[in-house]
C-alpha cells in the first residue's frame, strides 16, 4: 500500500509569504507556519517562487534557505527557473526536489541537464496539461521523479499516461473529497492543498481518519502493542519526556492505554493526571504543548522516554523543566562536547557585552574585526602545520585555539551555534 503525503503549499513574493498564485495578499508568518508543519503531522513543503525578475528571485532564494533551516519535513521548490544555475540554488538552499515548469520550453532540456548533474531524484515537473507527457514522454521519464498536477482535472488520468509518481495541488478540499483523491490511483502519492496550510488545520486528526478508511499515510504507530508493556500497580507506565533538540530532562508523567492511543492518535503528549484521576493533553489550557517526536520503550518494557518539541515551558511553575532543585551537586569538568561549545561561546558572548580588564578576548573585540580575521586566519595556517607532525597532541591545541577565535568571530558577526548547527543539518 502507498502511504501517501499531506502537504503544505507556501508561495513567496517579494521574499515574504502571500497567499497564492493569484492572491499576493501577504499570508501568516512563515516561519511559524513552517514550525507549526514540523509539529503538526505535515509530511513535505511546497514552495513557489512567485518572482518575476532576478533580482526578486534572489531574494526569494534567500527566504527558501531560511525555511529550509527551520523546516524539519523535506521542502520542494520551483518558480523563476530558466538555467541549471537556478536549479543548484535551490537545492543548495537545503531542498529535496527543484520542480520545473512544464509551460516553458527550456524545462524539457533542464530536466535532462538537472538530473545528469544532481540526479534524478532531485527533479520534478509541475504540469498544467499531459501534452508533453505525450511529446516527451521517454525524456520525462528517464529524467523526473515526481509530477506536480496543477490541473484537478487531471487527478485520476495520469496513471494511464506515465507511472511516474504524482502529486496534485488543490485549493481548499473536504474530507470526502481528500478520500476520493487518495483513492484516485495508485501512483497518486501525496496530495498539497491550502486546507493544510490552515493554522486551525488538524491533520493528525485527518491522518486518522484516512487510516479508518484504508489509505495509508504517515501517522503514528506503534511497534509494540499495549499488552506487552510491564505497568504498575495502578496500571499505569512512567513517561520520561525529554526535549528532542537538547534532550534536556523536561518532567516525569504517567500514562495508561487510552493515553497512549490518544497520544499516537493526535500527535501530543497526553497522560493521566492520578490526582485528578483524568486523562490530559499536556498544553490543552495552557498552551504549551508537546508535539511527539518519538517513544522509545527501555529493556524491561516499564517506562517510555519520550523526545518531544516542547512549546513554552515544561513545568507548572513556568520553568523550562520540572527538574530544577538543585540537592546535591558536586563539581565536575564539563565534557559533553555541545556543552563545552556553548559554555566556551557564552563566556566570549559576556566578554563583548560586559568587558573585562586584562581580557584577551576583550583586546579582540575592541581591536575589531581586521584582527579578529587575521588570528582565524593564523590559527588555520597552525592546524595545517601541525598536521604533519605524527603526534596529534599539537593538532588537538591548535583545532582547540582555531574553535576560539571562530566563536570570538561569530559573536563579532551575531551568529549563534544554532545557526551554523542549523546550516550544516542541511548539508
């Protein structure tokens, strides 16, 4: 059975979010679309570059890398491609799939040159009509991985056609008409409307329902059944809940089998509250909901950790955890290696904001970024002269002294490890 894909459609003009093809009224934030798409079952994004010069263009690429950092699902984008060059943009902006159009004439030759250099998989076709489907069908094929129906018309007749897997787009759908797509044609296998761009749009809810229906698609299930969990006495299993970026301890709850469905079922967290005796959605009434990101099972099947994306904050109390009584804590060395990094970058990030006499890394800032550049720039020529010697001790001090000045460098130019965190995930 196909699973297929619930996705979300963002156009960009002007570098910013609008509303549709033809509607160029601005629509809502895009980046807090594009998180709530990463938490709210949204399986890919569709992006459409609305420019209609280069100039425009570039800017839009500049946001389409922007969503790509924050995006957590995978990202199409098309519009304004007239050259291999565009193509490589966009895929290097962190996307999985450049779509072509199909109405201009250079898009045929595109997608042969596209997917010599990058390959196929990384090649679709937006269509509007099947003629060229009938003129290019063996270019089509041999060089596109997905279509993208623009014409409703057409849901249901591809398959005749090409077995090349497709995708339409629609405006706003019901539910029995997203079942009757579904249920089109096998090589059918997503479908794109602006119903799921909807802040209120409930697609786990949806996910369900196709589920009950018969047609696969990519909610939560689990590998293990219910019974085979060892429960207390009540019944019931702790839940660590941990934050799926840091994994960060939040807090411990409990569940009992209707919580657990319910979780799988609409896509956050949901327990059984034993003073009250009734089940929650964690975040119902105050807002700060956990998406689920995984449950993982320990070895003697009586506790679940739960990685979650946490909004707000975990406990009660208004603290980022529920863990933050300090009882008894001893000093240590520091040595997980994102904490090191962060502490290291914090101290440098104080220094530039409250100086300190005698500070080396002060006499950096206030020096400026000439000479910032030109440590970064000595300390590299370092590594690459350690690096001959056999010893590895000397390499280790200068990638050490290296990894300082290019946090002093990040701090001058207010960038963040999240930001370069952000930017190699994509590669």
């Amino acid at each position: 059975m196909v699973t297929k894909s619930i996705i979300a459609a963002i156009y960009l003009k002007d570098g910013i979010s609008v509303k549709g093809f033809s509607d160029l009224t601005p629509a809502e934030d895009l980046f807090t679309a594009v998180r709530r798409y990463n938490d709210n079952g949204v399986d890919k994004i569709f992006v459409f570059d609305l420019s209609s010069d280069d100039k425009e263009h570039e800017e839009n690429l500049h946001t389409l890398k922007k969503i790509n950092r924050v995006s957590e699902i995978p990202v199409y984008a098309g519009g304004n491609i007239n050259r291999l060059e565009d193509i490589k943009k966009i895929l290097y902006t962190g996307c999985k799939k450049a779509i072509l159009n199909s109405l201009k004439p250079v898009s045929t030759e595109l997608a042969k040159e596209s997917s010599m250099r990058f390959g196929k998989e990384k090649t679709a076709m937006s269509l509007f009509n099947v003629d060229i489907l009938f003129k290019q069908k063996e270019l089509i094929e041999e060089n596109i991985s997905e279509l993208i129906i623009l014409n409703q018309k057409l849901i249901g007749t591809i398959e005749n056609v090409t077995e090349i897997p497709y995708t339409p787009i629609v405006n706003e759908v019901t539910e029995d008409e997203i079942v009757k797509i579904f249920n089109a044609d096998d090589t059918l296998t997503g479908l794109a409307s602006d119903s799921f761009s909807q802040p209120g749009a409930d697609i786990m809810g949806l996910k369900e329902i196709l589920s009950q229906k018969g047609i696969s698609t990519g909610r939560l299930t689990s590998n293990m059944d219910w019974s085979e969990f060892q429960l207390n006495s009540d019944g019931l299993i702790p839940v660590i809940v941990q934050d799926y970026k840091t994994n960060e301890v939040l807090m411990l709850a409990y569940m009992n089998e209707d919580a657990f469905h319910i979780t799988l079922s609409i896509g956050k967290m949901t327990y059984w509250s034993r003073s009250r005796q009734e089940l929650w959605t964690k975040g119902m009434t105050s807002g700060h909901v956990q998406y689920v990101k995984s449950l993982t099972l320990d070895c003697d099947h009586d506790t679940i950790l739960a990685k979650v994306s946490q909004v707000g904050a975990a406990c009660h109390t208004g603290n980022p955890t529920c863990f933050f009584q300090d009882l008894v804590a001893e000093e240590y060395l520091e040595k997980n290696p994102l904490k090191v990094f962060e502490n290291e970058f914090n101290i440098i990030k104080d220094r530039k904001t409250n100086p300190k006499e005698g500070s080396y890394t002060n006499y950096l800032f206030d020096k400026g970024i000439d000479k910032i550049l030109k440590k970064v720039g000595e300390e590299a020529t370092e590594i690459v002269i350690a690096a001959k010697n056999p010893d590895p001790e000397e390499i280790k001090y200068e990638i050490a002294d290296f990894l300082y000045h290019v946090m002093v460098l990040m701090v001058e130019k207010g960038l963040s490890w999240d930001d370069v965190i952000e930017e190699l995930s994509q590669r």
